[in-house]
C-alpha cells in the first residue's frame, strides 16, 4: 500500500467573503470562470464533471465541455441515447463540477436538465469542425462496439457520403440547459478552513449562505 498522508498542500491564493461576492450566483460564475479562462496554467477552463444517477441507484461521473452560460443556466452537448442522455431522460437532473486546482477553486452546480432547441443544437453542430460533425454521427455512444476498426470503417463510409456535402445533425445528438437550484463556490484557504459560500434557489430569489468546510 502507498501511504499518501503526507501529502499536502497548503491553499493560499485568496479568500471569498461575503462582502465581495456577486448577489446572482451567475455572475459569480462568470468572474471565476474569465479568470480562469485567463489564466496560462489552465488549458480548459470550461472543462466540467457531469454526474447522473444511473438505473441502479449509482452516480456516473463524466467530463465534458461547457460551451455556454446564461442567466438561465449552463449549455453542454452530447448524444441524447449515451449513458448520461438515458439518465437526464430519467431524472432531469445532474450536477455540475468544475476544479481549477491552479485558482485553489471549484464550483458544485446541481440543476434541473431540459434539451434547447433544435435550432440551437443544429447552429452548434454546423459551427464544429466538418471531423467532429463526423465523428459524432458515426459514434453510437455508450453501446458495446466491436472494436476500434468498426469506428474508422464508419467514418471512411460518411467521409466519402458527405465529401461535398453538409453534415446533418443526428437527430439523437444535441445540447441541453442546465438551470441550477443550487451553487456552491469553494476557495482553498490555510489550515484547511476553507471558504464555502452556497447558493440556493427560493422560489425566484436566491438565499446565500457560508457552509462549514
């Protein structure tokens, strides 16, 4: 066994205080997230977990790609019949999690899940590259395959098929908004007392409060 007790590390980098935060916890996102998008020593700021109970009552946790927010909520893509796309048809609902170790933060957003509009999800998957266009329609996510030549042999077919013509968007493969309840925003501090400060969702105004680390 490796014994990992002694390491550690010590968080330093900055605090958050109820005096500084923003009311709308969106907004407090927003400024996290530019200035992690800015910052050199983190290479995808809008990387973010995604986990959906499954059928046996288990959390599946997944990364993907945040590719925008609003007030309203937080939009991500994917294939509606994949694992995590049979588990929102299910539940509605899932939680977010960024970690920018670099910053000593991470965010928790727990959410109700709806897909956006069809028009949406087609703007976004014609503004992808003509190869993720493809790979995403060959791909039947989350089921059992063959092997890894089952995947290129389908991708040569829909190469040649769509050679100089537009791609067209699966009918199983779009976007959906996340619409948060709930979000929490972790700051690293010494002696492992850290800064936690959530927000909760009453009926349409949010409670803010600083939870124990």
């Amino acid at each position: 066994m490796e014994n990992l007790h002694d390491k550690r590390k010590v968080y330093d980098k900055s605090q958050l205080v109820e005096s500084e935060i923003k009311q709308n916890p969106v907004e407090q996102f927003r400024d996290w997230f530019l200035e992690a998008n800015e910052s050199e020593m983190i290479s995808e700021a809008n990387a973010m977990a995604v986990s959906t109970l499954e059928e046996d009552g288990c959390p599946r946790i997944r990364m993907v790609l945040l590719k925008a927010y609003t007030h309203e909520g937080f939009i991500f893509y994917t294939n509606y019949d994949s694992r995590k796309g049979k588990a929102i048809a299910h539940t509605h609902k899932a939680c977010l999690h960024f970690f920018w170790p670099n910053l000593e933060r991470q965010i928790i957003i727990k959410a109700n899940l709806e897909k956006i509009a069809e028009n949406l999800s087609d703007g976004y998957f014609h503004s992808r590259p003509k190869g993720s266009q493809l790979g995403a329609a060959v791909s039947p996510q989350s089921q059992v395959i063959p092997n890894r030549e089952f995947l290129e042999e389908k991708l040569k077919d829909l190469e040649k098929e769509y050679e100089n013509t537009e791609v067209p968007r699966p009918d199983n493969w779009g976007g959906y908004i996340a619409k948060p309840y709930e979000i929490e925003f972790w700051q690293g501090r010494p002696n492992r007392l850290h800064d936690r400060i959530i927000y909760q969702l009453e009926d349409l105004d949010w409670k803010i409060s600083r939870l124990a680390p």
